[in-house]
C-alpha cells in the first residue's frame, strides 16, 4: 500500500527504533515493564508527543504518521504501542481540548519531552457496574478507581460532573495490583484518591463538554493502529515458522490448510489496513468501525500463529504468546465492545437501533 512522504518517513524511523531498542528489550518488557531509558529514547525521537503540536514540544504528526507508528510499534512491542497510544490519545489529545489553559498545556510539554506521564481513569467505562470513580466532597476529591492503567503517573485525568476535566496530581493510593494477562509492560491496579484543593484542578466545565468515552471513541483509530501492528507481528512469525519447520520431511507451508489460513490472514489484513489508513480523514462511524474488527482480527491473527507453532506457540521463547494476550488485553481496555457495538450500530442504522 502507497504512503505520502511524511507517513513513510515516519515509519522507517519507526522500524529502526523498533528494531535496534525496542526488540532486544522485549523479554525485559514482559518482565518487568518498559525500561526508563526507552522511554527517554522514545521521548527523543518525539513518540511521547506524536500528537502534541510543535509549540508545545510535540512531534505534530498527522492521523497517518501517528497510525504508521503505532503499527509499527506494535510488531515488535504491543506494550511500547500501547504506552504511547496512552500518552497520546488519552492524555495529549483530551488535554489539548483545553488549549490557553496553563495546567493542560504544561501537562502536555510534561509528557512530550519525558519528564512526566500521565494516564487516563477509563477503567469504570470498561466494567457494565460503572462503579467508582472520583467525586468532590468537601472540597476534595474522593473515590475509587478500579483497572488503573500506568497507575505510576505523575497526573492523572478524570471528568468532573458538568463536562470539565479534572487534572489530579497527588492524594492517590494504590490498592491491589492486578496480575495481568497481556500488556505486561504497563502496570494496572485499583486506587483510592483524597485529594486536597491544592493538587488537582478543574479545567472547563459545561454539561454536553469533555467526557472519558469521548476520548476513547476519539481513540478508535490508535487502537485499531494498534491492533493492526499486534496481528501483523504475529503473522509474520507464523509465516517465518511456516517455512522453517518440516513435518514428514516437508515445510509445514507446503500443507493447504496451513498455506491457506495464513494467506487468508494475510489479505484479510491487507484489506483491513487499506481501509484504516485509507479512512484516517473520516468520520466516527469508520474509525469504531476499524477499530472493532481489527481487535477482532488481532485476536485471531495471533492464535492462528499459535497454531501454526504447535506446542512451541506457548513457550515465550518463540515470541508469539505474547501477541494472542496483548491481543486480548487491548480487545479489552479499547472500550466496552457491547457499547461500540450499540454506537455503531446507532451510526450506520439510525438512532434506536439494537436498544433492545
């Protein structure tokens, strides 16, 4: 698929830091989370930034460079994807909502050159109870927050009752830490938050203004990038494995049904990919739409890789598991599938539909 000059420039500078520091790093990512000084790498090269504009330290990346980078990312790394997909659509992104607010735009020159990070507090909207979540009282802001995601954050960014954003900077506690299944290299727990007037501030406020899930259907095209990079990296090792490994004296990519099913994933994703990059510029209705059936296929790009590996797909030594948990995992923290299920269907048949 042809790229414009910027989108391809983007990406092989991408590929290079993918290949020289992100891969030999990822059994340590999986073990132990991403190393500080990719970060700073990643700062460098702007990636914590992609999104921020160039006055505020950022990369100022258009939707194709952006997706071109997390695709590529998340080949090697779905955990370094996801991390700056966090950094940039879910904390940049909102935060530049509020441009002329002194708070916001030093949050994002914070994240863009590395010196600070932030997270969003989505993980109510990922649960059908919708509990939790922070409240004023008093004056201070209260509550708790179940599936904190990079709970390590120096702020963190939640909605206030009338459409505002609330930026948290202190007065939070961690709870119980949450064995992961997939996307081992960012860290989740649950919080508990009393936070005094001092460290958090209320930016804007207006019924119908900022929301959580606005952010998150803003994200759709991140996350389908994303995914794109989880189910493509899985497929290129099934196929490398394909033509190595001999059963019966033949390359196991010389059986049909082995043959077939990769080449099918294959196109599938080709297909997929041209309409994602080639809606960049479109509306809400085709970014969910990526979104839900690249996670969708993610998934199953990477279980068919582990197939394809027999028994050899569920030692981490050949690199493949990880591509079917952090598949799952981001299938998972993209958002509530029923709820981007009911949006899209509301989009494409009109409003009302599947209601019931």
């Amino acid at each position: 698929m042809r790229m414009d000059e910027e989108t391809e420039l983007v990406l092989n500078f991408a590929r290079e830091f993918a290949e020289k520091d992100v891969a030999p790093a990822a059994a340590l990512i999986e073990e132990s989370g991403i190393p500080g000084e990719l970060l700073a790498k990643a700062a460098e090269r702007g990636y914590l930034g992609a999104v921020a504009p160039e006055d505020l330290g950022g990369a100022s990346l258009g939707p194709a460079p952006y997706m071109a980078l997390l695709e590529t990312l998340a080949s090697s790394s779905p955990s370094v994807a996801f991390y700056i997909m966090l950094q940039n659509s879910l904390v940049i992104s909102p935060l530049l909502g509020f441009r002329g607010s002194e708070e916001a735009e030093a949050a994002v020159r914070s994240v863009a050159d590395g010196t600070g990070s932030g997270t969003l507090l989505f993980g109510e909207l990922l649960s059908n109870a919708r509990a939790g979540g922070l409240k004023l009282a008093g004056g201070h802001l209260v509550g708790s927050c179940r599936y904190v995601v990079h709970p390590s954050a120096a702020f963190f960014i939640s909605e206030s009752q009338d459409g505002g954003l609330l930026l948290v900077r202190g007065g939070g506690s961690r709870k119980d830490s949450y064995p992961r299944l997939g996307m081992r290299g960012v860290g989740f727990c649950s919080m508990e938050f009393e936070t005094p007037p001092a460290h958090y501030t209320r930016i804007g406020g207006r019924k119908g203004g900022w929301s959580i899930a606005s952010t998150l259907n803003s994200a759709s095209r991140a996350i389908a990038a994303t995914a794109l990079g989880i189910a493509e990296g899985a497929l290129s090792r099934a196929v490398r494995y394909a033509a190595e490994r001999k059963t019966f004296g033949s390359e196991l990519r010389k059986y049909q049904p082995v043959a077939h099913a990769l080449s099918m994933m294959q196109a599938e994703l080709e297909s997929m990919k041209a309409y994602l990059y080639g809606s960049a510029a479109g509306d809400a209705r085709e970014g969910l739409a990526a979104k839900l059936l690249l996670t969708d296929a993610a998934v199953r790009a990477s279980r068919l890789s582990m197939q394809v590996h027999g028994g050899n797909g569920y030692f981490s030594d050949y690199g493949v598991e990880k591509y079917y948990r952090d598949a799952m995992a981001l299938e998972a923290l993209g958002g509530n599938r029923n709820d981007d299920l009911k949006l899209l269907s509301g989009l494409m048949l009109g409003e009302g539909s599947a209601s019931i």
